[in-house]
C-alpha cells in the first residue's frame, strides 16, 4: 500500500461501491453529499469501510474534512503514514 495511485484507487473503489457510484466519472473533485448523494448514516459507514479496508483509524478531526473524493484520498494517506511511522519507530 505504498503507492499513492493504488490509494487513490482503492478510495474511488470503495466509495463506488458503499455510495453505489455506478458513474465512472467520480474522481478526486466528486463531492461525496452534492454529487454522489450520499448522507451522515453514508459517510460515517464510509469511514468505517476506510478504517477496516486500510486498517487505520482516522481521527474525527479528519473525518469532519472530507467533503469530496480528494478529501477522502488526502485523510486516508495521513492515516497510514502516521501508522508507517509508528511501525518504523
């Protein structure tokens, strides 16, 4: 899980999957409540699938900035080069 492309993959598939995104044109911009519909119940289910998918917690701090895809993206990289250098130290 070192590369930010498969990251960056990994995210847009799981937000497909868990907001039902069938439209291939969801990328980084995708606002996840204007664009994919999704609501709190969808977001914090979201950041549970994150959690368990990359094995991280993200700080609730973090999870009240994702509004958007890139947003998703930029809190789950924190999350695991925080855990990166926890392993390391």
């Amino acid at each position: 899980m070192n590369s930010s492309t498969n990251i960056e993959t990994l995210v847009i598939d799981v937000i497909r999957r868990e907001l039902h995104a069938a439209d291939p044109k969801v990328d980084a911009r995708t606002r996840l409540v204007d664009d994919l519909g999704a609501d709190s119940r969808a977001l914090v289910e979201l950041l549970i699938v994150f959690e368990e998918t990359f094995d991280i917690d993200i700080p609730d701090a973090e999870a009240e900035k994702i509004r958007t895809v890139r947003d998703a993206i930029i809190a789950v990289e924190k999350c695991l080069r925080t855990v990166d250098r926890a392993v390391r130290s």
